[in-house]
C-alpha cells in the first residue's frame, strides 16, 4: 500500500482508522468484521467511504462484490464520483502512469437505495413471477396519472 500512500494523505486519524480496517488475505482481498462510521455533517464520511472502495479494490476485492447505496440520485453520483476520482489517483500512484480507473474496476452496484432495487427485482422478475418491464408507481403516480386522462379526455372532446 505504500505506493499509494499519497491517494490516502488527506485522511485524518479516525478516517485512515476507517479506510484501514482489516488485514489483507493472501489471496487477495481483505479479512474484516463489519465496520460502521458514524458522523455529523461535513466530518468527511463520503471522502472516508471513497478511500475505503479505492483500498479494497487496490487489495484486490472484486468492484461487483461492493455495494454503495445513498438516497438521493445527487449523492449517489458524488460518492461515486469520488470513489472513482479517488480510485484514479491511487491507481496513478501505484503504476505511475495514466489517473483513468480501469473498465473492470467501474462500481456497478453504486447507486440510490430504489434504483438498486429496481435493478434487482428486474434481474430476478421471473424467479419472483414478475414482469421484468414492470412498472413502478409512487403515491403521486395515480393522481397524475387520473389527471392525465381526465383532462386527455376534456381535450379531445372538445
């Protein structure tokens, strides 16, 4: 890890603690219990969660065995957009050459909580006896949608 050291010199004690966490396997990976960061506003959690993919993908953890799940579509972008800018840089500093993430260490499970889902139970509709091209509707949906067809309907009758 020492050659990546410098994608890791913005962390502080608790948040190096935290990307830390675990002992590599000799095979590749890393052994370690559960870990659960808890902080304000600010105190640099994404920043902390970015560093902890960039080290288990440098230790050679698979990118499609991580999950990162977030609320919003906005932070779900953010955090993966500085996953991947911090994966970058500690990929430059181990090879010493381009900052661009390798396609096979793009993060396919990065993404809102209701996106990932959606994901899911398409994947796995017919084992759950589902429709793959379901629909899903929020509790505005049927407002809107009735909405629709009655002034659809006013319009065309006129």
């Amino acid at each position: 890890m020492s050659s990546t050291n410098s994608a890791f010199d913005t962390l502080n004690a608790a948040q190096r603690d935290a990307v830390m966490h675990g002992e590599p396997r000799s095979g590749g990976g890393i052994q370690a219990s559960p870990l659960l960061v808890i902080a304000g506003a600010g105190t640099g959690k994404t920043s902390t969660l970015a560093h902890r993919v960039a080290r288990l993908l440098l230790a050679g953890v698979p990118p499609e065995r991580l999950l990162l799940l977030t609320f919003t579509r906005r932070a779900a972008l953010e955090m993966t957009r500085r996953a991947q800018k911090v994966m970058a840089e500690a990929f430059a500093a181990q090879s010493n050459s381009t900052t661009r993430v390798p396609d096979h260490l793009r993060l396919p499970w990065s993404g809102t909580f209701h996106s990932i889902g959606n994901r899911l139970i398409r994947e796995y509709a017919p084992r759950l006896g589902l429709d793959p091209g379901f629909s899903v509707l929020d509790r505005g949906t049927p407002r809107t949608s009735w909405t629709s067809c009655v002034t659809g309907s006013a319009t065309r009758r006129r």
